[in-house]
C-alpha cells in the first residue's frame, strides 16, 4: 500500500474521532470545554500535517478536496494557537463529514 493511503486513512480517524467528541455537543458546550477544543485542534493541526504529506500529484487529480485549505489551517493552528476562532473552528468541524468522503472516494478510486 503506497504511504499516501496511510495518510488518508489517518485522515479519516481523526474526522471521525472529532465528530465523534462532539456528537452531542451544542457549539457553547463546545466553546466552553477547554480540553474538548485543545482535543479537537491537535486532531485538525494532524489533519493538516497529513495533507501536506500527501503527494502533489494526488492532490492535483482531487482538485474539489480543500487540501490548501487544511494546511494552512494547521500553520494557525501552529503559529496563532492563542487567536483561533471557536466559532469558525465549529464551522470546520461542519465540513469534516465532506472531507472524510472525500478521503474515501479516494481510497475507492486508487485501488
């Protein structure tokens, strides 16, 4: 299996571990657990790591994925830690089930 599968595969975890955290949260519960939100912004800091791991190549065969959009919210998340949004950070949080399909479309794709 080539390394680039590993990493959509990691992708898909950590989605899955984020919706899973906050299932049956309300965006103040959210806001106000202070390890839920540290929790869930180390997850999306590995998602994006993990995309910029992903060949380019892949990448530009999967143009609809918002692979530049998760990179750099991990250099935020890196470099601005103090001044994230919780609010945006749940507007995220809306978009993983798209991008967990996307992960697997891929995979189903690149058998």
């Amino acid at each position: 299996m080539p390394d680039y599968k590993l990493y959509l595969q990691e992708i898909i975890s950590m989605t899955e571990k984020i919706l899973a955290s906050v299932s049956d949260k309300t965006i103040e519960e959210f806001a106000n657990n202070s390890d839920l939100f540290d929790a869930t912004l180390m997850r999306l800091h590995f998602i994006g790591e993990t995309i910029k791991a992903v060949p380019f190549s892949l990448k530009k065969d999967y143009k609809k994925v918002r692979w530049r959009k998760f990179a750099r919210l991990r250099n935020l998340i890196s470099h601005r830690y103090g001044q994230i949004n919780k609010i945006i950070i749940w507007d995220i949080i809306g978009k993983l089930p798209e991008l967990k399909a996307q992960m697997k479309e891929i995979l189903e794709a690149e058998k």
